[in-house]
C-alpha cells in the first residue's frame, strides 16, 4: 500500500513475531515489563521462570507474580477477610517493588506502576525507556 510510517503500538502486539518482521523496523510499542528489564527481582525472577519452562516469561507471568505477592501482603496486614478490608489496605500498603517494578494503589481504585517503551530493532525489542503507568487522568 506504499505506507511509509514507523508504527507504534500498546501491549497486545507479539513483539517475538512482530520484532523479526521487516515493516516493524523502528517500530515502538509499550509494555508493562520486558525480560530485560535490569532490575534485581526482575533479573532473578526470569532466570528462576527460564530454568522451570525452559522458555522467556511473558508479561502476563511477571505480572500475575507481583499481583499475588500484594494481595498476600494485604492479606496477611488485616483483621478481618472481606473485600472492603482488602481493598483499604492496597490503599495503604504503600508502593510494593516487584518484579516489573514499583506498584502503588491509590485511591482511585487504580494502581501506579513502572512500564518500558520499547523499540524494534534488528530483530529484538530493546527497552528505550522506562515510565509511570496510572490510571489518573
């Protein structure tokens, strides 16, 4: 179609198909986390997923590990095991740093978190920058 654009796009496109895609050269996308990710708990965290599935953790999994280890943290700090209980002390737990980065409730009802803007380039995404993901406006 002679388009001639460097696309940008969120979460949801397959960066391992989409990085070894000629058209995506140059390409940026944003995800919450990326394997390469330098952090600590990031590092530690795909070398323990690697040596279990014997392949590299997606989003999803970071994701899913660092919402559990909240949510037990809220549960082990209150009283009384109901929802509103709960809810109240993500509020107050302050920001929880996993392994996609820094996690902060507010009061809003959504959380504050790290994410990467990531780039194509020669077949791998590469991360070009960290930032805040929120749901405030």
């Amino acid at each position: 179609m002679g388009i001639d654009a460097i696309f940008v796009g969120g979460e949801a496109w397959d960066r391992e198909k989409f990085a070894v895609m000629p058209q995506f050269e140059g390409a940026y996308m944003m995800a919450t986390w990326s394997p390469d990710v330098q952090g600590e708990r990031s590092r530690a965290f795909v070398e323990e997923y690697v040596s279990r599935f014997d392949s590299r953790p997606e989003d999803g999994a970071a994701l899913t590990c660092d919402a559990l280890q909240i949510l037990f943290r809220a549960i082990k700090n209150v009283e009384k095991l109901d929802a509103e209980s709960i809810r109240d002390e993500l509020y107050d737990l302050g920001p929880y740093h996993g392994v996609t980065g820094a996690i902060d409730f507010i009061h809003s009802g959504g959380p504050e978190k790290a994410g990467v803007i990531l780039r194509f380039e020669n077949g791998r995404t590469m991360i070009i920058r960290p930032i805040l993901l929120t749901q405030e406006n």
